[in-house]
C-alpha cells in the first residue's frame, strides 16, 4: 500500500522524515527572525538624525491607508469598483464600495473622538455590515 502511495505522489508529499520537518520549521523561524532582529541591532547602538524619526511617524499611518483604500476602490483584480445603488428612486453610480467609503467616513469620526484602534476596527467592521444590510 505504501508503494503504491509513493509511486502516484510527488516525494515531498509522502515525506516522513520528522527530521526534514523539525529542519523546515528551525530555517522558516530563522528567516521570520533575522528581518526583524538585524535592524534592531544595527539602530539600537546608533543615534538616529531627527528628520528620520520624524518621517518614521508617518510610515505606519501610511502603510494603513494605502491598504484601506485599496480594499474600498478596487476589487480582488486589481480593477477599480463600480458600485450601482438606487437612493431617493433614481439610480445612482459611485466610483468604490459605497458602504465602505461611508463606513470609512464615520469610522473616521470615531477615531478622533476615541482615539482607540480598537474601538475604531469594531466600529469599522459593524458599520460596514449594517450599512450594506441597508443599501443592498
């Protein structure tokens, strides 16, 4: 039985060998590792120029944006979104998801006023579930 299993399978799927294993796991932690330790040790001993700080403020801020913005105007294809919707009896077009955008427009609101990241992705991922229960 085994045989036959070997012989219709690739090798790495009937592989049994836990060393290979225990090997694949120790090489994927080194390499999850070493990215993020070795800046650590470079910039823990040198004294960073101000701007650099200063411009290292926005990088999180900005890495958010662009996958928010891109998950709210542009589809799994990377093609841009077209959302038809009927408000007032006229039918309406928008250039993105509409209930996102305005999920993102009051979530938006809430943060200012919260200052929680937390309470911000709860209230971002209720409004964008009853705002499009509401729209569709």
């Amino acid at each position: 039985m085994v045989n036959l299993l070997q012989q219709s399978l690739p090798v790495a799927a009937v592989n049994t060998d836990y060393r290979f294993h225990i090997f694949v796991i120790i090489m994927a932690a080194i390499a999850a590792f070493l990215p993020r330790y070795i800046p650590l040790l470079i910039f823990t001993s040198r004294d960073l120029p101000a701007w650099f700080n200063e411009w290292m403020k926005y990088v999180p801020v900005s890495l958010f944006t662009a996958l928010v913005v891109k998950d709210i105007f542009l589809d799994s294809k990377y093609m841009p979104v077209i959302d038809h919707f009927e408000t007032f009896g006229r039918e309406m077009m928008a250039y993105g998801h509409v209930s996102h955008i305005l999920a993102g427009l009051l979530v938006m609101v809430i943060a200012y006023f919260t200052r929680s990241m937390v309470v911000s992705v709860l209230a971002g991922l209720l409004l964008v579930w009853l705002i499009s229960m509401v729209i569709a």
